[in-house]
C-alpha cells in the first residue's frame, strides 16, 4: 500500500527533526521508513497555507493520505515584544492555517491529520500538572492570547470534524522542544536556542555570560529527535481524536542553571559566568503530565537532556554560518 505523509512546516525545528529520524532509523522500524511510503516536507515556499488555494495546490501535487501539521506563525516570537502588537496577526494567520489544512484534507479524502498544538495553549490559571483535559478551562496567558486561542480551535475543528465527517483527525501538545535547525536568535528565540548562541558569542568574544534570572524555574524539555519519534508513533499507532502530551516527565523537569551549566560545559566557556537575579523569573513550574503517552506506548526512552543538549550545541557550532540566527 503506498501512504503519502505531508508535513506541513517540514523545513523548521520539528519538521527538520522528523526528517532526520525517517532517513536514520533502519527502515521498517517503529520509526523508520515503512515500504510503500513517501514523505514530503513542505516550506512555506511550496504554498503559503493561509491562502485556500495554494494549500489545495499542495495537497493536488502530492495528493498526502496522512498530514503531520506542523505549520504554524509566531512558534518563536518573543515574549518580550508588547503584547498587543502581533496578536490578532497570530490569532488570524493561525487560524487561516489550521482551518486550511483540515478542510482541505477533508476534501481530499485524507485518512489521519495530526495537528500540533503547545503547552502554551493551556489556562493560565490552572491547577497543575497539566493534562490533556485541561486545554478548555480558562484563558491563555495574554503573552499568547492569539496564538493559543487559534490552536485551541484546532482542538475544537477536529471534534467537529470528527462527528460530522468522521474525519480521523487529532493533536500533538509538545512541551519545549530543543534541537538542531531551532531559531537562535538572540531576541526572538527560545531559552535554549537563545542561552546557546549568547554563550558562543561571550566565548568568542571574551565577554560574560549572563543569564536573566535566578536560574531557579524549571521546565521540561523535549529533544526534537524524540518528539520527532512521538509524531511518528501517533501517526502509526494512535487513532483518537483526543490529544495527547508528548513530553519528557515531570521528574525530568530541570532548572535553568542547570540547563546554563550544561550549555558552558558544551560551548567550553571559561569565562565570567553570572546569573542577573535583577530580572524577572518566569513562572516557578508549569508541569506537564505526560502519563497518557507513557500508557499508550508503553514506555520510551527519552534521549538524556545533557547528551541531547550536548549534540544540539555541537550542531550549532558546525552550522553557525547557516543556523537561524
Ligand atoms: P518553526 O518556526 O521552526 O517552523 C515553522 C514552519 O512552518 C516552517 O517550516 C515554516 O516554513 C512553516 N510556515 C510558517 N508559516 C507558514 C505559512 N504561512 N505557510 C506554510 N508554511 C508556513 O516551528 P517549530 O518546528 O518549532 O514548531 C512546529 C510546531 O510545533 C508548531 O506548530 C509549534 O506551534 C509547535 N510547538 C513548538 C514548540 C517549540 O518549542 N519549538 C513547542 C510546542 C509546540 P518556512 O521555513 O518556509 O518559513
């Protein structure tokens, strides 16, 4: 039987990752490639999928059984830009983007959409761990007012499309990802990606490095080559439309010192090294329950945060010249 997999966003961090895991892991492997399939990575360059017509352009040239959607605005923008200034561009453009890859995999016939969505999407206030039943239960952060609402909906697009359609459609809610082809800028980027390209600089530059904060919060990090793998699970394995956490578990929560400690280790930065405790921490914990996954796949083995951070690093100083920057 021949399956096509388009993986819409296939030129960033997750879609780059689940390239590199369907070329590397040995072929017919619960992750690697399956005979008779073909999988395309698309770019915005391939069609802009906000607009309907270039996305059923897409899906007519490579007419996909299965969609990894991964295309979304704003995955990078910083928190520290004023709040209202992109909002209803991320509130739109997401929207545009999801209800033009559902619809239109619906008119194809597609037999599986998973969508992604973020731990960011969860309320504000909300009783911790996290959980796949409580996306609904209150407003997002305003930091992420548009962004979270427009991939709530996808949420919501797919119950629908479910009941009316029996559409086999469902989501992914990834917690930080981390990897190789992640955007290092140093304004809008996230706390890995950004901490690894400042520390690089103070080597180079015989500067210090300083990381904002008390280094105190704590956060889970998931390997993008893992992720990748959990896509790749849920696209074989999982037919619900309920969404699932793909996450590293709570226990492997680690702070930000230690992820800047790792980071100097890996750079090998021997210089002034401090942590700016004038700034403002971010919230203590947000922890995410990643028991679903675990009962579903019947355990995995995550790739070790220092090992993968070690590699990341390692990818950054080889592709510096090319790397998102
Ligand atoms: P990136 O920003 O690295 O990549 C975004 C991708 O989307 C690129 O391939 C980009 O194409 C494509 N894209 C953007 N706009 C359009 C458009 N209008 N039409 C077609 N394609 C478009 O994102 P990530 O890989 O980091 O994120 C992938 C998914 O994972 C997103 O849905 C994000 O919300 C989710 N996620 C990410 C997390 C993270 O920590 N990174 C955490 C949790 C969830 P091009 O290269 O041509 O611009």
């Amino acid at each position: 039987m021949s399956n096509v997999i388009l993986v819409t966003g296939g030129t960033g961090l997750v879609g780059r990752a689940i390239e590199h895991v369907i070329n590397t892991e040995p072929e017919g492997s619960r992750f690697g490639k399956r005979p008779g399939e073909t999988w395309v990575f698309a770019s915005s360059a391939e069609g802009d999928l906000r607009d309907a017509d270039q996305t059923r352009k897409l899906y007519e040239k490579y007419k996909p059984t299965h969609v990894i959607h991964l295309a979304a605005l704003g995955v990078h923008a910083s928190f520290r830009r004023p709040v209202q200034k992109h909002e209803l561009t991320f509130l739109r453009d997401n929207i545009l983007i999801n209800d033009n890859v559902l619809h239109v995999a619906y008119e194809h016939k597609a037999q599986k959409v998973i969508s992604c969505l973020s731990t960011c999407v969860f309320p504000d206030k909300v009783e911790y761990p996290l959980d796949e039943n409580k996306i609904h239960n209150g407003p997002p952060h305003e930091s992420n007012f548009g962004y979270a609402h427009a991939k709530r909906m996808v949420d919501v697009q797919n119950h629908a499309y479910k009941e009316e359609f029996g559409c086999n459609f469902t989501s992914a809610i990834p917690t930080n990802v981390f990897g190789p082809h992640d955007n290092f800028d140093l304004e809008d980027s996230h706390v890995i990606p950004g901490l690894i390209h400042k520390c690089y600089l103070a080597k180079k530059n015989n500067t210090p490095f300083v990381v904002s904060g008390t280094g105190k919060p704590l956060r889970q990090f998931i390997f993008s080559y893992d992720l990748a793998k959990l896509f790749i699970w849920m696209l074989r394995e999982y037919d619900d439309v309920e969404p699932v956490i793909l996450s590293v578990g709570e226990e492997e929560e680690v702070s930000i010192k230690e992820v800047a400690d790792a980071i100097v280790k890996a750079v090998g930065f021997q210089g002034d090294y401090s942590f700016d405790t004038t700034r403002a921490d971010g919230q203590f914990r947000k922890p995410a329950s990643n028991k679903k996954l675990l009962g579903l796949m019947g355990g995995f083995q995550f790739t070790p945060f220092n090992e993968a951070l070690d590699y990341t690093v390692k990818w950054f100083l080889n592709n510096y010249d090319t790397a998102r920057t």
